[in-house]
C-alpha cells in the first residue's frame, strides 16, 4: 500500500499538545544575597527554548517509534482472521519481531484457515501497571520460505524467549496499515493511523529493556525527587496527594498525578536526549538538584514550565 493513500494520511488523530509557559520576570530573579554568596545556579537546558509551544516531536517518542517499542517488548499478541467459514476468528501467539518490525508468530498448522488471507495482529503493553499503549498492524499472514529469514527470526526467537523455535510453525505479517493508541483505558483517544514506511523506519527507543526497572527504583527509592520535580517542572495549582513516574523513554518521562479531580497525566522532557541507563540517571539527578534549588530559593526557574496535559481517568 502507497504511504500517500488517504486513509493513511488524512485519519491521523494528533495527540494533545504540550504546552509550555515561562514564569513572570518577577519570580525569575535571583536575590541579592544568593548572588553575594556565589550559590551555584543550574538553568536547565530548556531555557534556551522559544516561548512558543514546543511541538510534541521534540518532547516525546512519534508514534511510530512507541509503536516499534511496544511491538519489541511484547511477547504475545492476538490473530485475527476470517475463517473458511466466514466466522471472525481470534487467537493468541508468541511472536518476535523481525528487523522491519514485523511480527513473527508461531502457530500450529491446525490454526491457520488460509495463509495469505487479510489478518490483523493486536499488541499491547502496560508499562508500570497503569498504561496500555498498544498497536494493531493489518496485512496478509505469510509463510517465508527463504532459509537466511528463518534463520534471523529462528535467532531472534531464541534470545527473547529462550527456546528453539520450529521454524515449520513461523508465519510472518505484513505490515499494510498500523493504527496505534496511547493507552487502552484513555478515554477520548481514539488512536491515530501511522505510515508504513514511518514504521519500519522507525526504531525501537534505547531505553526500552531497562526503562521498568528504573521507574520502579525512581519511584520506591526516589519518590521525594520525583515529586520535586513535579512541584518545580510542572505548572499547576491543584493539591496532588501522589506523583508516580508511569514511563521513561530517550526524550523524557511522563508523570501521573493523583488529585480529588482525578488521575492527570503530564509530560516532563529531559534537558537532552539520553540513550542509556547512565544517561537517564544523570539528567534525573539533575532535574532533581536543580528542583531542589529553585524549592530552597538558591536558583531562578529559568526553564520553561510544563503545563498539565490531559485527564486520564
């Protein structure tokens, strides 16, 4: 399918801008004393930024890339196709992905109706238990024949799960059509439609096989940070009686913020782009110190200000 085709192009549903906002000039000063005392002022790198909003490509993953992360960490996914019998039909398979991005499943011979045939494949994944972003990808189910495919996708297999797999039961999906959703349970957004040729262009963020595990050690062991940061990056009134990082990628990490108006989730950007473990540790601890600074009254917040961006639930 033609990347141009319309109902690629003309269904894309954009998701909610992030808005910025600078303090007023009065509250950006530093004091005398602080000056007299030579306290180090750490300005953030997103002080250089134009006022104006910053687009959403700067600041978070495209959905093609969240696509490609979501379809290389999943481990299973469901098939759906119609049937000799006309009946829809769906069932689940392990799958790997091959180097474009197409999943690889394994299915016994009993279960394929009619290989070649329209199918889609649905994949999603819940990062840190309280958002499923997933991806549905339309296309044919194909056997590949070429021995040199087997043998990537049958390596592949093997480091994922940890098992030879019978390359007699690997079936591939074409990628025709991709239509991706941020979290199943969002309520408002209806997912939008990502080009082919975006999607298998696009790779899998960096950070992908560790990110859980250091939400999960920000989150039990640097709670207080991560709640300064909140306090200090986010622009907001309202009383919040929690703050928990959900997820964390190669451009920032996105918060959850409870209050008696409901669970708010917003969008915290890394002064630059990371692309490994040390990386994301680094720019945390930054953020965290120049929180702190700006909490004590020894810094100027001279960063832009992020701006809530949606209700999730």
């Amino acid at each position: 399918m033609s990347s141009s085709s319309p109902s690629l192009l003309s269904s894309r549903l954009l998701s909610p801008a992030i808005l910025f906002t600078k303090k007023p000039a009065s509250l950006r000063s530093i004091s005398s004393a602080t000056a007299r005392h030579g306290v180090r002022v750490v300005v953030a790198a997103a002080s250089a930024a134009a006022a104006s909003p910053v687009s959403a490509a700067r600041v978070r993953p495209s959905a093609a890339e969240v696509a490609r992360t979501v379809v290389e960490l999943a481990a299973s996914g469901t098939l759906s196709m119609v049937g000799p019998d006309g009946w829809p039909l769906g069932v689940g398979a392990h799958f790997v992905a091959d180097s474009a991005g197409a999943p690889a499943l394994c299915l016994s011979a009993a279960r394929v109706a009619a290989p070649d045939a329209p199918a889609s494949f649905h994949v999603e994944f819940r990062q840190s238990g309280a958002r499923t972003p997933q991806c549905t990808m339309l296309g044919a189910l194909t056997k590949p024949s070429d021995e040199s495919v087997l043998k990537k996708l049958s390596t592949r297999w093997q480091k994922k799960f940890g098992e030879e797999i019978d390359q007699d039961l690997l079936y591939l999906i074409s990628v025709d059509r991709i239509l991706h959703m941020e979290d199943f349970n969002e309520a408002g957004h209806d997912g939008m439609w990502v080009v082919p040729s975006d999607y298998t262009s696009a790779e899998p963020d960096p950070l992908r096989n560790f990110a859980e595990n250091i939400v999960e050690e920000f989150n039990n062991k640097n709670a207080e940070d991560v709640r300064r940061i909140y306090n200090i990056y986010v622009e907001s009134d309202l009383q919040v009686a929690d703050v928990k990082m959900i997820w964390v990628d190669r451009l920032g990490f996105d918060l959850h913020a409870h209050s008696a108006e409901g669970v708010l989730a917003v969008r915290v950007p890394f002064p630059r782009e990371v692309s490994d473990e040390k990386g994301v540790k680094s720019s945390f601890n930054m953020m965290s110190h120049h929180a702190w600074e700006v909490e004590k009254s020894y810094a100027s917040p001279e960063f832009e200000k992020v701006q809530f961006l949606k209700k999730v639930r």
